[in-house]
C-alpha cells in the first residue's frame, strides 16, 4: 500500500563477482521483493485520507484488485459521490485512468496521482526493487548502509538510486527492520536531490505468508502540509476471474 522523474544514471561500481561478497543493499532490496510477491491474486478495499493545507480533508473509498502474475490491478472508486464510478486498471505496461462523466479511458503515465492524492501507481503494483534500484556507494565505493534506531526498532538505514528512467524517484533512503527487512520508512528525493517525499509503514499484516502494509502514511515534503493515508482492509486471497482485469469490467462497475 501504498504514487518517476528521470534520466539515465551511472552505473555503481562493483567488484567482480568472483571476489565480492553480494551486496547488503541487494540482498534486503531481494528480501523486500520476495514479502511483497502475492502467492495469490487478492481484492481488499481501499481508504484513502488525503489532507491538503488549502482544501481541509478528503477521503475516498476504493475497490482494488490485484494479480501478481501479469503485474494488473484494478481501482475502482466508491467515494465520495463526485469520484464514485472512476477507477484505474494497469495490465502489463499499460495503464489507463476511466472517467464515467465521459465514460472515455485516458492512458496515463505510471506517475499519475491515484484520485488526485499523494499515492502514485507504482504505491499499488509490484515492480522488483532490485531491477529498480541499486545501492549508492561513498568515493571509497563502500555502500551507503548503516545501523540505527527507528524509535525503539533496530533498522538498517540505506540509500538507493535508480537502475531505469521509468521510477517515481531516482534516488530513495530506507529503513528496514534488521530482523525480517520490512520496509518501515522510506525518503524519496528529486534528480536535483530534493526530498520530495516521506513515507511510514506503520501497520502490517500476514496474509498468505507475506506481511502486506495496511497502513501507510504519504508526507508531501514539496507542498508542506499535504498529506495522504492509506489503509487497506477486508483482504481476500484466492483466484480472480480474468474478467475483472479489462476496460468492460471497470466500465460496468460504473452503471
């Protein structure tokens, strides 16, 4: 739970394999990857509480789909009443927004804000962090990792940029539990290096022997004061028609 700027970027340096040991980046970026990995397609309903400094509150209410094996999930939007019958499918490397007062759909780009808030497409799909992302390293070429305390939780704090063009963020630090790498915050900054965003992970849950974050927290360090929660509930594994995963199915859901 819970939205890619860009240019191409050095390469990090690394030794060859046969004289290094593997990364520690890596291997938690591999744990992380391997948590977030459905076992099976799920559908969970989705609170999105999106707070803006000149606009007050606003909160929306979704209907999210998701399938791991063709990288597709499907948001549909039950509230408020002006948003309800919009939504968001992604199948593959396509991804379109659906409008019902036009009844059109709108290929959009995978930073699009999800209902205007300050969670983005890629907060709901299951990109590998370890094709994404690679460790920074210091001139010595040592990685950027090292041992701290998040309030009473003993993490490893890590920096990371990207691999690709097509990510939120070129450049990202993370904190992850020591004992069983879950993501616990994550910093996300600009090509320019500018901190652009904070998120917290602040809730997690077992489903199917991963643990899924059902509540996260979206800081909007550019325009202070904006913030966005999300928070997922009523999460139910099993398999999904294919169906659910097209324009006509999102379409109906509108009527």
């Amino acid at each position: 739970m819970l939205k890619i700027i860009i240019a191409a970027f050095a390469a990090v340096l690394f030794l060859a394999p046969c004289c290094r040991a593997e990364s520690r980046v890596v291997t938690i970026l591999k744990a992380i990857d391997a948590n977030y990995k459905m076992k099976k397609d799920v559908r969970a309903d989705v609170t999105l509480t999106q707070q803006r400094a000149a606009q007050g509150t606003k909160i929306m209410q979704m209907a999210y789909y998701r399938r791991d094996s063709d990288d597709a999930f499907l948001i549909a939007i039950n509230g408020p009443e002006n948003e309800k019958g919009n939504g968001y499918l992604r199948v593959g490397d396509n991804f379109w927004m659906y409008r019902k007062n036009t009844r059109t759909f709108q290929h959009v780009n995978r930073d699009e804000s999800i209902g205007g808030s300050d969670a983005h497409s890629d907060d709901f799909e299951t990109r590998k962090l370890e094709e994404l992302y690679g460790p920074v390293v210091d001139s010595s070429g040592t990685e950027k990792i090292s041992e701290e305390m998040l309030g009473k939780v003993p993490v490893f704090k890590f920096e990371i940029k990207a691999r690709v063009s097509d990510v939120d963020y070129p450049r990202q630090i993370f904190w992850t539990r020591r004992d069983n790498s879950l993501l616990l915050k994550q910093e996300s900054y600009s090509l320019s290096g500018t901190l652009m965003q904070t998120a917290y992970f602040l809730k997690f849950t077992e489903i199917e022997g991963r643990y899924v974050p059902v509540k996260q927290l979206f800081i909007d360090e550019f325009e202070k004061g904006n913030k966005t929660v999300v928070e997922i509930a009523n999460m139910v594994p099993g398999t999904l028609d294919d169906k659910i995963f097209t324009k006509a199915y999102l379409e109906n859901l509108s009527k």
